[in-house]
C-alpha cells in the first residue's frame, strides 16, 4: 500500500522524478531500473513518483503498481526509525524465526513491510543475514540480534523506548 | 473453414476447424469446469486448473481451454483421472474463497456452485486448510463492489480491461497469498481511468465483483 503525499511534499518529488526520468528514455523496459532508481533517491517509491512513472512510460498506473508491489525489493512507506529485519532465511526458519516475526508483528500491530503510526518501527522479513550460528537472528538497524526469542523482541522494544526517553530528556534539557 | 468432427463422450460433434476444444465442448452440452477462459482472448490464461480433459492417443490430460480441436479427435471429459485433477484445483480454489453463499449477490449464478455441483464437492470443502484474505469490502466505486476475499485470481477482468479496453484499472498486484486483483493505490476510488464500460463485471465468474444493484445485504462479512 502506497501513503499519499501531501502537496509541498508532492511538488518535491516531482522534481526530483523529473530529473531522476531524464536518464532514461520512454520505453517499457525500463520501468523496473526507473522504480530502483526512484526506491535509492527517496528510500522508499512514494505514490507520486509511481504515477509521473506511469506517465512517463504511458502505462496505466495501476499496471506499474502491479508490477511494483510483485518485487519484495520495493517498499512503499518510508522506512521506520528502527528498521526491524527479521530473518527467514533457511537456518532462521528452521529455529524458529517465524514465531519471532509472529511476536514482532503482535507487538508492533503492523504487517510485514509496515511501519508503525510513530514512525519509530518498520518490520521487514529478509534472507540469510549471514550468521546462522546465532539463528533466530534479528536486525534492528545495524545491530544484529542472535539466538531470538519472543521475550528478547520485548527487551529490544524496551531498550529502544528508554533511548528515546533519554534523547527527548537532554533534547528538552538543551532547550 | 473447413467442418471436421470428433467424438466427445462417445458422442460425435461437428465443430470448425481451429475451434477450441473447451468451447465446442460447451456449445454442444458438455460441461467442462473453467473459470479462466474467454473466448476473445487469443492466448488463453490457463490459470484455473479446471479445463482438464483426456485425449485419445495423448500421454497426459491437457487443459481444453489450450487445444485446437483436430479431425476424428477423441475426447473424455470426466474420467476418474480428470476429475481428480479437477477436484484438486477446485478445492485449492475453495481454500482461499469466502464460501457465503447465502448473502452473496451471485448465489445460484456463480460458476463455484456449478462446479461444486459437477464435481460432487462440497463448497465447504476442509481438504485444504483454509487461507481467507480477510479483505474489507470496497464499496467506493459507484457502479460495483468488489470483495477481494471471493476473488479466484481468474484474470478475466485484468485482461479484458488492459488489453482489450487498453485501460488498464484492474491488475495483479502483490505476490503468492497475497496477490491480488486491484487498482492503483489498492482503492477503487482513485479509478480516475475507469470508462465504465461493465466487462469486468460482467466477466466475473463469481461474486467478486458486482453492480451494486445485484448486492445483497451481506450481514456476515468477515463473519
Ligand atoms: S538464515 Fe538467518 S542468518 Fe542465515
Ligand atoms: S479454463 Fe482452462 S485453465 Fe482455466
């Protein structure tokens, strides 16, 4: 699901889309390299940029978003403060890093790829992080987080909520 | 074009050369599952899994929906081995189907009922375990609904409103169990390109998409 942009925001992106469309020229082919180039600009494809894209390539929009929401490599809200990377690689699978996703899912109330009302969490699934030992392992950010279970995903969001508490408190301090 | 006949079910049929076995099979009383087939469209979907038949002289069943019929060719349409096939798919179907006849604007004129009834399989089917999408209800186009979690991914409304419309409203979205039929932005509200023309609708073998006027009062949606 795309978030709709507000007005200010809109006519920014469609600037930088408009720059970012004079690498490419108007043919079909290149609609997958023109949504890669649009997700490394702005972090994510926002509904905007999926539309100046239709236009460009004279393809219904609703065609591209097909296409678009086919590719796990796209997502469609901004990333989250903390990106939450759940792994579901073979080794994670297999210990269990479905029931970590389950608890990250229930104790966030997002979906996969969803980021949470504050903006302080999105949840992603991934493949193999490269450190099965540690299996069930989890990635929030870039702090890798091995051997998981439901209770840790507590710690973690716990962990997170005190460093905000202390970031707000000097924030207010400075102030 | 040149008349040839074959037999289907023992029973001899003429049909034109380079007709297609599926429709010739159901313009002469035959009835054979199917959920994807349209008869404009040049390339068939071969999506629903339905269509099977057995073939004289062929190693496997195929999909009527795909073969050009030939002289003298020898048709079954329910042997054991077809109808296992077709039961199989059937049930997939079911599986991700929101089974709720009683307040479904199509009840007694969807294709799923017809199918249930030829195939001897209950609607109800607990072969499979049961995926429901569990999708709200759009309402906001002001000619039809649609209920993504009665939708079968049949394909007939995307193909005939992006290539025979050239529109492109409807299309898949998403992947695997959660793939969907949608539109931009997954709101019928922005259809901003919808002429209206009514094929989807028409087109829709089930109750997933329907004019507003065939609606029923679905109380138990979700339920
Ligand atoms: S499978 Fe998860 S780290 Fe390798
Ligand atoms: S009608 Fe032949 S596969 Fe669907």
């Amino acid at each position: 699901m795309t978030e709709p942009t507000n007005t200010i925001e809109e006519e920014k992106i469609q600037k930088e889309i408009h720059k970012l469309l004079q690498d490419f020229s108007s043919t079909r082919e290149n609609l997958i390299p023109i949504l890669q180039a649009i997700q490394t600009t702005f972090g994510f494809i926002p509904q905007e940029a999926l539309r100046e894209t239709a236009a460009f390539l004279k393809i219904s929009p609703g065609e591209i978003f097909g296409v678009a929401t086919f590719y796990n490599q796209f997502r469609f809200t901004p990333p989250g403060k903390h990106q939450v990377k759940v792994c579901l690689g073979t080794a994670c699978h297999i210990r269990g890093g479905d029931i970590i996703m389950e608890e990250w899912k229930r104790r966030l109330q997002i979906k996969e790829g969803g980021v949470t009302e504050d903006h302080e969490f999105g949840l992603e699934r991934v493949g193999c992080v490269g450190c099965c030992v540690l299996a069930p392992v989890v990635q929030v950010g870039d702090i890798v987080h091995g051997k998981m279970s439901p209770s840790v995903v507590n710690g973690i969001l716990l962990q997170c909520e005190l460093a905000k508490r202390e970031e707000d408190k000097t924030h207010n301090e400075t102030e | 074009m040149k008349a040839i006949s074959l037999i289907i079910d023992n029973q001899k049929v003429s049909a034109q050369e380079g007709d297609i076995l599926l429709w010739v099979a159901l313009k002469n009383g035959f009835y054979i599952p199917n959920v994807c087939a349209l008869k404009e469209r040049a390339v068939p979907f071969a999506g629903c899994r339905l269509c099977f038949v057995e073939i004289e002289g062929y190693p496997e069943p195929v999909t009527a929906c795909t073969e050009t019929i030939r002289e003298g060719m020898v048709v079954k349409t329910k042997t054991a081995t077809v109808q296992k096939l077709q039961r199989a798919a059937f049930e997939l179907i079911l599986s991700t189907h929101h089974v709720n006849c009683g307040h479904c604007g199509k009840n007694k004129k969807c294709e799923l009922q017809k199918i249930a009834l030829h195939l001897k399989v209950r609607l109800r089917s607990k072969r499979f375990r049961l995926i429901p999408k569990n999708l709200p209800l759009d309402e906001s186009h002001p000619l039809f609904t649609y209920d993504p979690d009665k939708c079968v991914l049949c394909g007939r409304c995307v193909w005939l409103c992006r290539e025979q419309q050239k529109v492109g409203t409807l299309n898949f979205a998403y992947r695997g169990f959660e793939m969907l039929v949608t539109t931009f932005g997954d709101s019928l509200a922005g259809v901003a390109n919808c002429t209206q023309c009514r094929k989807c609708v028409d087109a829709c073998p089930v109750g997933a998409l329907l004019f507003k006027e065939e609606q029923l009062i679905r109380e138990e949606h979700n339920a």
